[in-house]
C-alpha cells in the first residue's frame, strides 16, 4: 500500500514538472495576431470596432458593441492591456479586441 502511494507521488510529481516544463509562462507567450489561422478562424481583430459586424452580427447593435476580450468570459487579465485567453492557448489576446466566441464573464 505505502509503494504504492509512494509510486503514485513520484508519477504525479513527474507530470506536474513535466507541465510546468511544456507550458511557457505567460509572459512570453507571443501576442495574437490577426493573420494567425485560429484568429482568422474565430474573426478576431486586435481592435474590436474593426469587426465587420455584417460577417459577425453578433457584435452589432449596443449590447454587441460593449463586447470585448477585456470583458469576455475567456479572459484573464495579464499586462499591457493583453490576457491569456482559454479559447487561444499559448497566446495573449489585446484588452480591446473581439472574436466570435466571446462570451459573457459568469
Ligand atoms: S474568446 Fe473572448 S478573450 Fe478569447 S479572443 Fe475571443 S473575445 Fe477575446
């Protein structure tokens, strides 16, 4: 019983170093850009009033314009006006940009 408690530590700690390891800090993660395939994918735009709201009627209209990655459910503040956003792992998204799967903070 004690080996194996003992084995699960040693085999979780190893996956644990083994993440930490693969995951760069979120400070150097690069910025999003709007030429990168999952941005063109999702319609993101560094600037959200550049949405062509006619391809994305999601963004019109007032309640659509208050959208933002800033304010969007996805978002987790980081620095420079830039956050980690759980839909675009491994890139920052800019405070005042937009894509199509913004959703509402809970
Ligand atoms: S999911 Fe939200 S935070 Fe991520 S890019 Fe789209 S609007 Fe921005």
């Amino acid at each position: 019983m004690a080996t194996n408690r003992r084995n699960f530590i040693i085999k979780t700690s190893a996956g644990v170093a083994a993440a930490v390891v693969t995951v760069p800090a979120v400070a150097t993660q690069p910025r999003l850009t709007e030429d990168d395939p999952i941005a063109i994918a999702l319609g993101y735009k560094i600037d959200a009033n550049d949405v062509d709201v006619t391809q994305y009627p999601k963004r019109a209209g007032a309640a659509g314009a208050a959208q933002f990655c800033s304010n969007c459910g996805l978002y987790q503040a980081q620095a420079d006006g830039h956050g980690t956003c759980s839909a675009i792992p491994g890139k920052l998204v800019a405070g005042p940009g937009w894509c199509n799967a913004w959703i509402p903070q809970t």
